[in-house]
C-alpha cells in the first residue's frame, strides 16, 4: 500500500444533533426519528430552567420551560425521554453543567431501572463551569463547589462508569463570545488543568489511576469560518495537551495522551440575514473539523441553516445531518493520511498559535489558575469581541449578505407560514407545572426526605463525593430544582462577573466622535447624562450581545447600568426606580420574550417609571410587532449588527420623552 494512502477507510466520526425541545414525549418523538435518518449519537438540548437548577414552577423559569430545550425534572421525565433508545448501545452527550451531577445521576438512575448496568454507559456530560462563568451563563454555584462537583463525578466515573467522560471542556462558548484562536486554546486548557489539579487535590482517584483520569478528559471545541487558521488551532490544541500531559501530569500512554474533542461549528457568524449561506458556512466549517486526521473530531454535531433566527424544525436539523452523511460516506477524506503533513504553511500557521497560547496559559497560571482567573478572562474576551463587532461594522471583516452583497431575493426557506422556524407549543409550561405536581403527589416523600437530607450532609461534607447520594436522591423521585436547592444552601449564591468594567477604552475612538457627541447634546438637553438600564430577564445566560451594548454605550458616555444575567421583572423594574434611569435595555435570545418583556414593561408601569423600553434578541418579525403593541419603542435582532446606529436611535429615544415631558 503506498505511503499517501491508509490500508483501510477510517470509520467516521459518531454524528449527532443537538436536539431537545418543550418535554419529554415530544423530544423522545424527536430522537427516534433523527436516529431513523442515520445519526449515531444522541446531543441533549436542555432547557435553562433544567440547567440552571430550577423545577418548572419555579419564578425563574417563567416563559423559559422548553424553550431552548427539553425540561427534565425528575427520573421520570428521564425516562420518557430516552423511552425505547438502547442505553447500552447508544453514545449519549448531554450538553449541561451547574447541573451535571444531577443529570449524569437521572440517566445512571433510568438505564439501571431499566436493567442496563452503568459500567456499560457510554457518552459524556459537558460539565465545563469556567466557560459558563466566561460565555454561556447558566452556572447555579459559585466556583469552588462547582470545581468540587466537577472532580467528584471525575472520581465516581473513572471507576463506575469508565467509558463516560465525565467533563467535556468547552472551548465553543469561547469562540462565541469573542475569543481569538489563542484565547480559546489558552482558556480552554488552562481549564482543563484546573479540573485535573482538582482531581489530584481531592484524592479520591489512585495515583496509578491517573493516567485513565486524563485518558477521559475530552473537549468540546468551535470551528468557525477562517478554514485554515481553524485547521492549525486544533493541531495546535493536540500538541499542547499531548506536552501538558507529559510534563505536568507525567502521563506516558499513547492512547490516554489523546487529545479527544467533538465539535458543534460556529453559530456566531451564521446570519439572519440572507440565511441561506448559513449553508455553506456550516459545510466549510465541517471541514476545518475533518480534513485532518491528526486532529480529527471523534464527534461532530451541526447547527441548522436557520439558528439565528429561532429554534429549528425536524427538516432543518436533517439538512444538517446530510452534510456529515456525505462528507463521510461520499467524499474520500477518510482514505488518506494528514493531508497537511508536511505543509510550510500549516506547519508555520501551528507554531504562531503554540507559542501564542502557551504565553496567554502563562498569564492565566500569573493569576492563579482557571478559576481565579475567570475576571481577568472575561474581561479580555469582552474586548475581542468588540474588536470583532468593531470589524463588521466598519466592513473591515466581511460578512455576506450582512455587511457585504446585501442585495437579495426573497429567501423561499423562509416563505412557509412558520417562517422558517420552530415555535414551541405555549401551553408546554402550563402542561409541565400540573405534570411536575402530580410527580410529587404520587412519590414517596419520606423516601425523598430522608434521600435530600442526605444529601445536604453529604454537601456539607468536603471530604465526600457527592454522587452517591445524588443517585440516591434521584432513585427516590427527587426534582432537579430540589437537589440544587440542597446545593444552593450548602454551597451559597453567587454572581459572575460581567466583564464590562474590566474592559480597556476602545484602542480607534475617532470612529465614537460622532455617536458621543450626539449623546453629550442629549445630555446637555434632559441635564443629566444619559443613563441606561442594560437587562437581562429570566434564565437566558448568553450575554456577549448585552455585554457588548452596555460596553458601546460606557464608550459613548452613557451612564450604565449592568448588573449581568438573570434577573426578575420585578429586580428590573426595581433597579429602573432605584437608579432613576432614562432608558431600558432588554436582551433576551432564549426565546421567551413575548412572556417576559410585556412583564417588565408593565412592572415599570406599575412603578411609574415612564422611560422608553427597547429589546434584542432573536425575535421573529411577528413577535416584534407584538412587543411594540406591548409597549416597546424599539426591537432589535442580530440583523441590526451597527451597534452605534443603537446608540443613536436610543439617544433619540431619550431626547423625544424629555421634549413630550416638557410640552405636556
């Protein structure tokens, strides 16, 4: 066999979509039919109450149940959902959390109940808590704890279930929110020692187990559009944890030494606008994940062509499913050795983004490590995010059909009367509410009490590994909001850090001249300098876009106020009062919207606060002339990309309410 040519076909990657909406029957309904069409993996899309700890009828999850995935509440509903699926057959991801240990502990519960022994579990649990203090948002301890969970499933899974991996360390939220090709192998590393060196701390793994506790530590990686710098950053994340193994951990077998990730490719740069070439995007950042087989991906799952404008329909995910289908099974990238082998360029292109990394890891150890460094890493993925955004606006960064070749026929993907997207069911809440109280109704509550109670003495107890009594609780029929409320009272609250007092000034403010100075006339015109409320209600953890609206307007000499993710109505409307301010800014991309946005403008209402509300968010065109009925000045989507033009049209907002104020 010559040399350029494997002796055998490489097997393809395991392909998966991230699927899960509204509840369990519907989603199951979901699964059955993706795994029909010839996927080979299941990707579990939760909903924000089920990670973020919260039970259905909790305040919290107002608006938020099964939106932007399935609610999970209780063994039962695990049960339902994975209805009539081989556990001990199927590779299963389950992309969650602050809440990890409690979903690993229902789907170990459901597939022994089932007759399926948890040593035969395969699949992984994403259980990455720095990037959700970083990027995504929906953390429910603070960090010290949430290590501990961490390294407490690490623990239990090396032994119990072997072939699980316990944390899959999450560089795709990194990309998302702003960081450059460094930064995501920096942070994404730097984490993963910080699991690691808590795993040794706690001593609950053998020393000569060790070497299996790296083996099972996998990544969750983004490929976003610039093909070949994507190629040479996950090279370059090989050779690293390959050198951090050796060095650090003293691990010396090949196969634990693998550096294995999956990949879900870049929805950042996919656009409402002209939507259709979200396609080839998502085909060429396919590739950037497959064409080298040194840093292949073990499992890959696509967005839709239509994620940026709302959650997608069956079709949509199919279309995506193809594209794995064909790039494995038609095309000939698995009949070849690396194909960059050898390439001045790659080879090049690795070294730059080695050493890059290797100084921004050393500056994260400087600050003590992953989890102390988690401000000062916020604070510089803000700033290269608004140096992205800073790039599109002035055109300097291309985007298609966004800010270059604007110029479109009428799109017929989105011509049905959906609109191109999936709108869950609104009586899903009502149905889960009633459903979880009958749960409770029927279950055994002493046995819940006693397990609960166990758990809190567990919890209290440093030195022990919480997921026994995790399985207990959910054997018994415990609810996903009661074991973190146990947590929450042993572990107490906690709030990350927003990032945007951390940022440095802009580097070009000739380009804000004209934006300040409009805001200085306002200004000068109410009295006072404009304030503006930046919220963010409900459950809704993706902050990159209210972070960089609260920055932009620090810049252009607005007053903000931010006080970061999750918050009531109520707490908006209260801060409005409290701080006196002249303008609301909402964010919310989860969907519930048309719940919590009337909510708020009328919780001001009630408080007598008259000040313009305006929103953002992936809001379909039907729903945003819904929220102007309800009150809102102004709607914004990820369309409106000039963020500048924002500023203005808020500055014009306040000016208007001060002239009407005066004449009245």
């Amino acid at each position: 066999m010559p040399e350029h040519r494997l002796p055998k076909r490489d097997r393809p990657w395991v392909m998966r979509t991230y699927a899960g909406h509204s509840d369990a029957r519907r989603s199951n309904e979901l699964y059955r039919r993706n795994l029909e069409k010839g996927q080979t993996g299941l990707s579990i899309a939760f909903d924000l109450p089920t990670q973020t700890g919260y039970d259905p009828d909790h305040v919290l999850a107002r608006g938020e149940v099964g939106k932007v995935g399935v609610s999970v509440a209780h063994k039962g509903d695990m049960h339902q959902l994975l209805d009539g699926i081989p556990l001990d057959e199927m590779n299963t991801s389950m992309t969650i959390n602050a809440t990890a240990a409690w979903l690993l502990g229902l789907y170990v519960t459901v597939a022994e109940e089932n007759g399926v022994d948890r040593a035969q579990l395969t699949g992984t649990t994403q259980n990455d808590i720095i990037k959700e203090y970083l990027s995504r948002g929906t953390y429910a301890f603070p960090p010290e704890p949430s290590m501990r969970l961490i390294a407490d499933m690490v623990a239990f899974t090396v032994n119990e279930v072997p072939s699980w991996n316990p944390t899959n360390i999450c560089s795709y939220h990194l990309q998302e929110a702003g960081a450059t090709p460094v930064q995501e192998i920096a942070y994404a590393l730097s984490t993963g020692i910080a699991v690691l060196d808590e795993v040794k701390a706690r001593g609950q793994v053998a020393e000569e187990d060790f070497p299996r506790v790296f083996g099972r530590i996998s990544f969750f990686v983004n490929a976003g559009i610039r093909l070949i710098e994507e190629i040479a950053k996950l090279r370059a994340m090989a050779r690293l944890w390959d050198e951090i193994g050796r060095e650090r951990y003293g691990v010396t077998d090949e196969k634990m030494l693998r550096f294995r990730y999956g990949v879900q490719v870049n929805s950042l740069g996919l656009t409402e606008a002209q939507p259709e070439n979200n396609i080839q995007r998502i085909v060429l950042e396919a590739l950037a994940v497959t064409l080298s087989r040194d840093a292949r991906a073990r499992a890959i799952q696509l967005p839709a062509w239509n994620e940026a404008m709302g959650l997608p329909r069956p079709w949509d995910q199919q279309w995506s499913l193809r594209i794995q289908q064909v790039l494995a099974n038609e095309t000939d990238l698995l009949e070849y050795p690396d194909v960059f082998e050898g390439s001045v360029v790659m080879d090049g292109l690795v070294d730059e983004l080695t050493e890059g990394a290797r100084g921004e890891m050393a500056v994260v150890e400087e600050h003590g490590g992953a989890v102390a460094a988690v401000p000062y890493m916020k604070a510089r993925l803000v700033e290269s995010h608004r140096e992205r955004v800073a790039r599109i606006e002035s055109g300097e960064q291309k985007v298609i059909g966004q800010n270059s070749f604007t110029e479109s026929e009428d799109s017929p993907l989105t011509a049905g009367a959906d609109g191109g997207i999936l709108t869950p069911d609104p009586e899903v809440e009502r149905e889960r509410v009633e459903a979880l109280e009958r749960w409770k109704a029927e279950r055994d509550a002493d046995a819940v009490r006693a397990a609960l109670e166990e758990l809190g003495r567990v919890a209290a107890d440093e030195s022990a590994n919480v997921m026994p009594a995790t399985i207990a609780a959910a054997q018994a029929g415990a609810t996903t909001g009661e074991w973190s409320h146990v947590l929450r009272e042993a572990f107490g609250a906690y709030r990350a850090p927003t990032g945007v007092e951390g940022a440095a000034p802009p580097g070009d403010r000739e380009e804000l001249t004209a934006i300040r100075q409009r805001v200085d006339e306002v200004s000068e015109r109410i009295g006072h300098r404009v304030k503006i409320l930046v919220g963010k209600p409900g459950l809704d953890g993706h902050s990159n876009g209210s972070e960089q609206i609260a920055l932009r307007a620090r810049d252009a000499g607005m007053e903000v106020i931010y006080q970061g993710i999750r918050l009531t109505p109520e707490e908006i409307a209260e801060s409005a009062l409290q701080e006196d301010v002249d303008v609301v800014g909402l964010s919310i991309l989860s969907g519930s919207h048309l719940e919590l946005v009337p909510e708020v403008v009328r919780r001001l209402h009630d408080e007598g606060v008259d000040v313009p509300v305006v929103v953002g968010g992936i809001i379909p065109a039907s729903d945003a002339e819904r929220l102007r009925e309800a009150g809102v000045a102004g709607v914004y989507t990820p369309k409106d990309f000039d963020i500048n033009r924002i500023m203005a049209e808020i500055a014009a907002l306040v000016e208007r309410r001060a002239v009407a104020g005066a004449t009245a």
